[in-house]
C-alpha cells in the first residue's frame, strides 16, 4: 500500500529486512548524560 508507513527500531537488522526496507538508518552516539555517569532517566532512556 502506498498509503502505510512502517517503522522498526532496533539493532543489527538481518540482510534481508535492509534490502526490503526504503530507509535505513544508522544512529550514532556523540555526547550523552551516561558519559558523566548519570543514571537513566524513566521515559528517555527507558
């Protein structure tokens, strides 16, 4: 359907969801609070 949007999170997708999929996107971490050992925050991280 043109229509339908389907969005995955996750890591390490297999090879052949990546080739089905139209978007594939790779995030990656610069700076976050766990690098001054803060704990993790209820809604954000978890």
């Amino acid at each position: 359907r043109s229509d339908l949007e389907v969005i995955l999170t996750g890591r390490d997708p297999e090879d052949e969801l990546v080739e089905l999929a139209d978007y594939v996107t790779e995030m990656k971490k610069i700076k976050h609070p766990y690098d001054k050992k803060q704990p993790a925050r209820l809604g954000i991280e978890f």
